[in-house]
C-alpha cells in the first residue's frame, strides 16, 4: 500500500516511541511533555479532529484495510505509517498487543488555570486520581453533558496516558486541562472563585447538601476525589458547598466516573426539569 513503510528490525529506531507501554514511569520518562498515545480507530480520528499533529502511526498488517480512509485524510500527509507483524510489534511494545492500531502525537501546551477560568463556564476538578481508566471515563463523560474543560491537581495522572486516551474514546483530547502547580493547591479553587465560579466539592459526609436540591448556577465547577480517599478537607473547605449524590443505603459507593457521569447529567438537564 503506497504511504506504508514495514518494518522487521524489532530495535528500528523509527518505532522508538512505541515501545514498553506497559510501564507507566518508563513512559512518563520518555514522553514528557514532547508527545503521548493514541490506541484504536476511533481515538486516532479523534487525535486528528483536535488538531494534535501527529508524529507517526504503527499498525498490524490487519489493520490497514480500515485504517485506509484515515491515511486520506490532510492532517495525515507527511506522517510515517509503520506495519509490522505480530512478533515484532510484541518485542517493540513489551507485551502481545493483539492487532496493534497505535499512533504518536505531539502534545500541545496547556492553559494555565486562570486562562480556562477566563474563557469557560463548566469545569470538572480532580484532585489526586491515580487510575487513568477512571479519568478516562471522566473525561468521556464531561465531553458528553458538555463540560467545558478540566483541572487536575498536581498530584493527578497525567490525562493523556495511553489508556486514558483509549478509555475517553479520544475524547479527552477535547477537554482543554489546566494542571494547577504545587504551590498553587487547593489555591486553585480560590482563582475559579475570583472568576464566578461556584465550586462542588463531591462527598457522601456529613453537612453536603442533596444534589438535587442545589441550584445551578451560571459558572460552576465539579470537585472530585480519588476513590477511597475522597476529598483532602483543605480541598472541600475551599470549596463554596459540599454536595451528594443520594444513593441506596444498601450501596456503600459509586465509582467515581459514575459520580461524575451523574453529576454531569444534573447540571446539564434543562432548567424546567430542575
């Protein structure tokens, strides 16, 4: 297929992006700030859609049929398409990706929190989330009942691993986030209250107020914490209210990217319904 360059040298170094996508320091390492992941049809589309320029694809020869109509498209032209089979790309990745569909992308520069809190109206806030699946799905969900953009603490992962990207259906590279640094948390819910922002720290505990008896207000931001732990108190005690989800007293929890799927729901749903 014109455009396709296969390889069969597992230590070409054309494939060095790829490799040991398991680990997640070796990856943190080796990416920085420089590029990220993307794994499947569906995310590689997405990469493209956000304007993320690309760095390279790796693909199984089955793969090709199907990816076809991506490699038509302008944002392709110039990208180095790499085919290799199973036992190659194996020895590249470190583990037997079965059909291998990936893609390199170069990462864009995030805004600072003050400049999202400048240009949105609906935020999410995640405060030390350590399972990318989980962000993942936060992020699925915020794209879905339109929230317009994320703030992580600085001790969140980092929202554009490998699995993360899969997770959100690439939808992640859609949500502008903004990193607040350590000096600056939880001051960062202090800088989205200067900007009009009222701020929901999520918590089942004592003195939170029933979602569906809270008003929502013009420019809101949802706070969630990692599962377990929840919430620091310094975290909810700078937040404007504390506010649950009312659920059968039969189940001790949610996880939190069902929270926030039905967080995000409340706010979204029109006003009569309210």
């Amino acid at each position: 297929m014109n455009g396709v360059t296969y390889v069969v040298d597992p230590a070409d170094p054309r494939l060095d992006d790829y490799r040991e996508l398991n680990s997640i320091a070796v990856r943190a390492e080796m990416e920085g700030d420089e590029f990220f992941m993307g794994e499947g049809y569906v995310p590689i589309d997405r990469m493209l859609d956000s304007g993320h320029r690309m760095r390279s694809v790796l693909l199984h020869p089955k793969r090709l049929p199907r990816f076809a109509a991506t490699m038509e498209r302008p944002e392709m032209a110039g990208v180095a398409v790499y085919v290799a089979q199973q036992e190659v790309i194996a020895e590249v990745v470190g583990f037997d990706m079965y059909r291998c569909c990936l893609a390199s992308a170069f990462r864009a520069p995030m805004p600072s929190v003050a400049e999202l809190a400048s240009t949105c109206a609906r935020l999410v806030v995640l405060e030390a989330l350590n399972d990318d699946q989980n962000v993942g799905a936060i992020a699925r969900a915020a794209r879905a009942f339109g929230i317009d953009a994320m703030v992580i603490s600085p001790t969140c992962n980092d929202p554009y691993q490998r699995r993360t990207v899969r997770v959100s259906m690439g939808e992640i590279l859609h949500v502008p986030v903004a990193r607040a640094s350590r000096d600056d948390w939880p001051g960062a819910l202090d800088t989205l209250a200067r900007a009009g922002f009222e701020t929901w720290a999520m918590t089942p505990g004592d003195g939170s107020t029933d979602l569906w008896d809270m008003d929502v207000p013009e420019r809101i931001a949802v706070v969630l914490g990692a599962e377990g732990h929840g919430l620091e108190e310094a975290t909810m005690a700078a937040s404007t209210h504390r506010v649950r989800i009312p659920i059968s007293t039969e189940v001790d929890s949610l996880n939190v990217g069902h929270a926030a799927a039905v967080t995000f729901a409340a706010i979204a749903r029109p006003a009569r319904a309210r």
